[in-house]
C-alpha cells in the first residue's frame, strides 16, 4: 500500500539565509505558508480514515487532514517530494506552518496480527543498548557518503504498552554530530485484527514536553473499527505476523536481525530537518523526526 515510501529514510537540513535578500525571501516564504495553510481543509470532530478500518475521535484542540492535504502540507510546506501515501495527519487546531508546528502522520502496515505476548518479557533497557549499537554499525556508511554521523541517546519516553486497549508508545532522543539540538522521535502503534495502525509525530527534541502531553491523547482517540480491532482476530482465518512488541520498537535491529529486509536511504529535501525511516520488507516502521539542522544526516534506525 505504501510501496514509494517503504523504499527510504528520507530527510533535509534547510541552510539559514542572511542579509537583506534573505529578509525579503523569508518574508515571501511566511506569505506562502500563511496562504497554504488557510487552502488545507481542517476536519474536526469524528473522522472515519479511508478504507473504513479505523476512525480518530478527535477533541477541539485536534484537526485532521486528508491524505491530499497531508500530502500538501509535506511537499508544499514541509518540502516533501510527491508520492507520500498515508491514511492523513493529525494537526494541532493551533496550526501547522508555525515554527511550533508538528503533526502526526497516519499510515497502515497489514503485516497481520501482532501478538502482545512477550509484553512482561521484554527487557528494553538491553533493547536499547543493541539499539544503540545498530545506530553506531551504520555511521561509518553514513561517513562514507557525507553525512553526518548520528547516536541513539537514549528513550525520550521509555516504551509502554496499554494491554487493554493494545496500543503501544515510545520516544527516542537522537543526537547529530555538530549539532546542539536533538531530534524526536514519537511513536504510537496501535494493533489491530490483521495489522497495525502506525502514528508518528513530526516535533523536534525541543517540544517534547508538549508532544509527550498531546501524543497520549492521540494515542486515546485513535483506535480500529469493530470487526478491525485485536479482539476480532481469528487464528483460522486471518495472517500472524511473524514478529511481536519488541521488533516494532527495534526497528533497524530487527532488521539486523533478520526479521525485516535491508534498509535503503535516498536523500531528500524539507523544509525542516525531517527524517522519515522504513524497512523494505516486512512492513514500514515509520519514524518521523524533524530538527533545525543544517547539516544533511542520514539515519538508518
């Protein structure tokens, strides 16, 4: 379903402009992301994402877009290259275009129905460590093809697991080398009958006080369709994933492990620090970041 954005981590650093030229081309550029933002058609209230299999019942202080406006705001606003599918975002009904702005994007992985069965046993404190480690293997890639080198510093938010409504969340800090400011990454996954419903903010390490707030609302308001849901699965009938809680929060480690099929990266351009990670092969673990980076980094999990 989301075969072009299954292929690539994706991300830009937009270089600071400066004198008087740089003035008035930010002054343009404000007047289009003004514009741009009052053309995208805020929905409110109880959305139903397509295909019908999960809805969004989203509070006053939420707006969600289309996937043609989602996909408007990443390549008109956000500097995205066309082709992003998803199921649309969820926008703050403050707005989207600001510097505060952030966004969660919705996507889809019908990779089948993944158990929640080793939820007590995972240990992610040594997660994290091979986490960690992956991280380090790939910056010696990431050297050789000019970018810059990148660290997993650690959980932003540790992972947790709500076994009653089967939704999982967590948060990684990640560091840049010349960079002071760290980058989020935010992830809600919510399981389903044959799949998992994946959302991924867009903030930057400096909102994470507001993002770690607001994220567990989405993570309240967001959940699949009757006859969709982690009850309704029937072993007779519908696929099992071939991986559990700990690979979704793995990600590249999975990968590493052979869970998952290679990673691949293509540099791309936003217009700020966004970077959108996936795995090839066994479904698309998005990770969405954006910082205020200069420099061009990559990130393969």
């Amino acid at each position: 379903m989301f075969k072009h954005l299954s292929l690539a981590v994706f991300l830009l650093a937009l270089g600071c402009m400066t004198g008087a030229h740089a003035q008035a081309g930010g002054d343009k550029q404000e007047h289009s992301s003004e514009q741009l933002e009052a053309s995208l058609k805020m929905q409110s209230g109880k959305i139903n994402l397509p295909g019908g299999m999960a809805t969004l019942n989203l509070p006053d202080t939420f707006r969600y877009l289309s996937p043609q406006d989602a996909e408007r705001l990443l390549v008109e606003g956000w500097g995205n290259p066309p082709g992003n599918e998803s199921l649309g975002m969820i926008v703050p009904a403050s707005g989207v275009m600001s510097k505060d702005g952030w966004g969660v994007i919705i996507t889809y992985e019908a990779d089948g129905h993944v158990k929640d069965s080793d939820a007590d046993t995972i240990k992610y404190d040594e997660l994290l460590k091979d986490m960690q480690e992956s991280v380090a293997e790939q910056n010696s890639e990431r050297k050789s093809q000019g970018y810059a080198a990148m660290s997993l510093v650690g959980w932003a938010e540790k992972p947790s697991y709500e076994k009653a409504t089967h939704k999982l969340l967590w948060a990684k800090e990640l560091a840049v080398v010349g960079e002071t400011e760290h980058s989020l990454n935010y992830n809600i996954r919510v399981l389903g009958r044959q799949g998992v419903l994946v959302l991924n903010a867009v903030a930057s390490m400096d909102q994470i006080a507001n993002i770690r707030q607001e994220m567990r609302k989405v993570t309240a308001f967001s959940d699949f369709t009757p006859g969709n849901r982690y009850a309704d699965y029937n072993p007779s009938t519908d696929k099992a994933a071939e991986y559990g809680l700990a690979a979704l929060v793995a990600g590249g480690v999975a990968a590493k492990m052979g869970l998952f099929g290679k990673l691949f990266a293509l540099l791309l351009a936003f217009k700020k620090l966004i970077i959108i990670g996936f795995l090839a092969a066994g479904g698309a673990l998005v990770n969405f970041f954006r910082g205020k980076s200069k420099d061009k980094v990559d990130l393969s999990k």
